[in-house]
C-alpha cells in the first residue's frame, strides 16, 4: 500500500463536503508555511482566525511536550489541573465566574443554547424558550447553531429543524425592540458577524440588546469564537464596547490550533446546568488545556496587543491603497486582526477568484460569503510578513485587473 497522499487523494476517501485547495501544506513556521512541493506561503487566514500565536509557537511547543509526559485523557469523571487552571485564569480575566470545556466553536455555541433554554424554562416557564439572533449570523454546523444562525442555505435539506428561533436583521434596533417579549430567553448576537461579511455591531444596537435583555428578563449570549482571544486588540470584544453579556463563547484561538472551545458565564446562570444535564467527553482535556494555557499567557502580554493594533493598522493602510489603485475590492472594515474588504461591484460573487489568484502568488487568505475577502492572521505577525504579504496579493490584483471582468465571469 502506497503512503504517498496528493490533492487527488482527498477525493477517492474523503465525504465531499469540503472542497480544498490544490495544494497540500505540509510545515509551518511563523505567519509562514510550505507546501509538499516546498513552495512558501504567507498566512493571512490563521486558519480562520484560529492560529493566534502563529505556526509551532515554541510557548504551545513546550505546554504540549511537558503535559504529553504527564496525562492526555481522564474524562469529566475527573478533573485536571490544567483545566483548573485555565478556568481559573479565564475567569480572573473576564465578567465570568464558571466555565465549561468542550472542543469547538460549534460545541461552545451549543452549550450556550442549551443553557439559555433550559434556564428560561426552569427559572419562568416551559413558554420562555425563544431564541432571538439574526440574518446572516453563524454559530456553528450542528443542527441546533446552524438554525440559531441565520443563514438558510446551513439547514437546507436538514428538515424537521428545531423551532423557537427567531432571525432579526442586524444592528436594527427597531426590529429587536418590537421582537421582544416574555417568551424569550436569549439574544444571541456576534460583536462583529464573521461569515456574514465582517460586518461590526454598533455600540447603540449592542447597548440595546443589553437593556432589553434586563427589561423583558432574557440573557445576553455574545459568540466571541472569532472575535475572541486578542483578535480584536483586547482579549475578548465585548471588553471594548461597554457592554457585558450574561454568557460568551470562545474557541478557534483559545488552543492556537490546538482544539478547544468554551462558555462562559455567572455563578447565577451556570446554576441552570446541574449535574447530568450537558457533557463533553473530550471536554477539558489535560492536553488541550495545557496549551491553551500557554496561548493565553502569550495573547495577555501587553506587546502581544500592541503588535495586534499596529499590524491591524498596517494591513488596513494597504488594502486601502490596493484597493483605490486596482479596484477590485473598497474601504476594509472590522476591527484589530479581523479585516474584511468588500469586493467592488464589477468582483460581486467572485472574491473566491481573488482569494485562489492570491494563493497562487504565494499568500493565503480567506472570504467572508461571495463578496468580502477576510484576514485573520496571527497577532505576532511580524512588520515584513504583512509587507511581504501585500506585496504578494498586489502581484495577483494587478494581473486579476488586467483581465477584464467580463473574461473572468
């Protein structure tokens, strides 16, 4: 049997539900990573805002060596120091004072909807269940995230799907005020929509969403699985606009690569999940905890946030003048290492081509939907791998605005 593996590969054993490049990355180091060809690439994706700390950070290294000596697997049926101490330090540095363990976003966000639920029903009544989130949300692909998230095209022909949910449009104060009543237990809400565009909150319909939560007794979730972990220039989002929600969700960065994922919340709301009534095998495992302590020590050091908002600055600064030179795509938009630049209206439906003529040029980034191209690189990214990397995606927009957009269609 051959052990050699190419792109062709991915076809003959794997579900088709993915759709990969061609390449296959094979060794990271830094904001930079080969090919099997060893071809080097400048990383703007993160893996989707998951690689904080870059490729083989030394720190995650040394948490992983040392616990892989110790313990990888108990199960909840015991604890361990490392996700002790995680929660420990997780609470000694946001408005939380419990946490649960588990291994995704998705996870996280199904955690938060189960808490929500059974908190109105076990507080007020089996009426208070309805969950308010909105229009081109997304909180994860289990069936219950995909349907609180509000893009349709997740739940297509995933029929009977759970009901009391309710879908708003985004930073509409008006809408949520008149949505508002006894039945519902949570507004659910992302500090800045990710998938849906890299479309920011405004502090009025975030400072809403918070008053109407006290007034009609519902509880604010914020989904920070993206936005979280230093991603925005503080540790989590919510701790720049003023406003505190009942329960977060973080995941992606928190392990750097390393799967993780967590809700947080009071001592007050955790009381609705006693003993039995959620769990996670894999939860708070020693493994993944130890390491996601270490990124936590590195994203907390004040330089760390400091590159965040001058890198954040730089790269916003050059798409800018990209952008005004070539018109492919305007203004980016978004907030610290979390940039989107909306395609111009020539490229509408198309920032995939933009995305696959940068990779080609030897930088990788990602798309927000058709119509936003999205970066998210690592917040120790250094001065000359953001140049290097413009520098590179310049050399794919001016060969892509050579070409007239009615060729490429």
């Amino acid at each position: 049997m051959s052990t050699s593996v190419t792109r062709q590969t991915f076809d003959e054993v794997m579900v088709p539900n993915y759709q990969p490049a061609d390449i296959i990355p094979v060794r990271g180091q830094g904001s930079r990573w080969w090919d099997q060809q060893g071809r080097e690439y400048v990383d703007f994706a993160g893996g989707i805002a998951v690689t904080v700390l870059g490729h083989a950070h030394p720190a995650m290294i040394e948490a992983l060596d040392a616990q892989a000596h110790k313990l990888w697997h108990l199960s909840n049926v015991m604890t361990n120091e490392p996700a002790l101490k995680l929660a420990r330090r997780l609470t000694e540095l946001t408005f939380a004072e419990r946490v649960f363990f588990c291994n995704s976003g998705a996870e996280a966000n199904e955690a938060a909807f189960k808490l929500v639920r059974r908190w109105g029903n076990t507080r007020y009544g089996a009426h208070k269940n309805t969950i308010i989130s909105f229009f081109n949300a997304f909180h994860g692909r289990t069936l219950f995230t995909v349907c609180v998230g509000g893009q349709a095209k997740y739940t297509q022909g995933f029929e009977p799907l759970p009901g009391g949910i309710r879908h708003l449009p985004y930073n509409d104060v008006a809408a949520l005020e008149a949505a508002m009543n006894d039945t519902v237990c949570a507004i659910v809400v992302e500090p800045i929509q990710g998938e849906g565009g890299l479309i920011p909150a405004s502090p009025e319909f975030l400072r809403a969403a918070r008053a109407l939560c006290d007034k009609h007794q519902a509880l604010l979730v914020f989904d920070e699985v993206q936005t979280g972990n230093g991603r925005t220039g503080s540790l989590y989002a919510y701790q720049q606009c003023g406003v505190t929600p009942d329960v977060l969700t973080t995941a992606k960065g928190l392990g750097g690569g390393f799967p993780i994922g967590a809700m947080l919340t009071t001592a007050d709301v955790a009381k609705a999940l006693p003993f039995g009534t959620h769990g996670s095998t894999y939860g708070g495992n020693p493994l993944a905890c130890a390491v996601a302590g270490a990124v936590l020590d590195e994203i907390t050091k004040p330089e760390l946030q400091r590159n965040v908002v001058a890198r954040a600055q730089q790269l916003r600064d050059g798409l800018d003048q990209l952008g005004r030179r070539y018109g492919l795509f305007g203004t980016p938009r978004g907030q610290g290492l979390l940039v989107g630049a909306p395609v111009s209206e020539a490229w509408k439906g198309r920032a995939k081509e933009i995305v696959n003529a940068a990779l080609a040029e030897g930088v990788w980034l990602l798309v927000a939907g058709p119509d936003v191209l999205r970066f998210a690189p690592a917040l120790n990214i250094t001065e000359a791998d953001v140049a290097e990397g413009l520098a590179r995606l310049e050399r794919a927009v001016q060969k892509l605005a050579a070409v007239p957009a009615a060729v490429n269609a």
